[in-house]
C-alpha cells in the first residue's frame, strides 16, 4: 500500500506535467511568439506553488522523523531556491 504522502505529491507532479504539457499544445496552437509568451508567463507561478506544496507535503510526512532544526535549514533552502528562482 502506497503513503499517502507520497500519493498525494506523486499526484501533484502528474497534474503539475499535465499543465506543463497542455500550456506546450497551447503555445503550439497559438502560433505567435507574443501569445506564446503570456502562456509561458503564466506557467511560472505553477511551478514554484507545486515545489512549495510539494515539499510542504513531503515535511508533513516526515514531521515525526526529522528535528526541527533540519526542517529550519530545509526551509532556509527552499527560501533560497525560490529567490534564485523569482528574483530578477
């Protein structure tokens, strides 16, 4: 039987690639660079909400296993990911 903590992000990323590729069909049906690029645009709030939710989901899961020492410095680093990643 499968943890439902690893059910539940397994599930996320599925919907999380299916978004991925529809936007890419989308994109493809549009056919224009600018219509294409409000698409790409869009996705890029997907994929750091799913990274969040994901590792919060997974944290859960492990909260009984792990310090919270470990969760502080995993949390520091999904901080730093997410400004690497949104700062411009």
């Amino acid at each position: 039987m499968l943890d439902k903590f690893v059910t539940s992000m397994a599930t996320l990323r599925i919907v999380s690639g299916t978004i991925e590729i529809a936007a890419a069909l989308l994109m493809l049906k549009l056919g224009r660079v600018d219509k294409a690029l409000v698409v790409n645009s869009a996705l890029a709030f997907v994929g750091p909400t799913v990274l969040i939710i994901t590792t919060t989901i997974g944290l859960v899961g492990m909260a009984d296993k792990i310090s919270w020492g470990k969760m502080l410095w995993i949390g520091c680093g999904i901080t730093c990911l997410l400004i690497g990643i949104l700062k411009k």
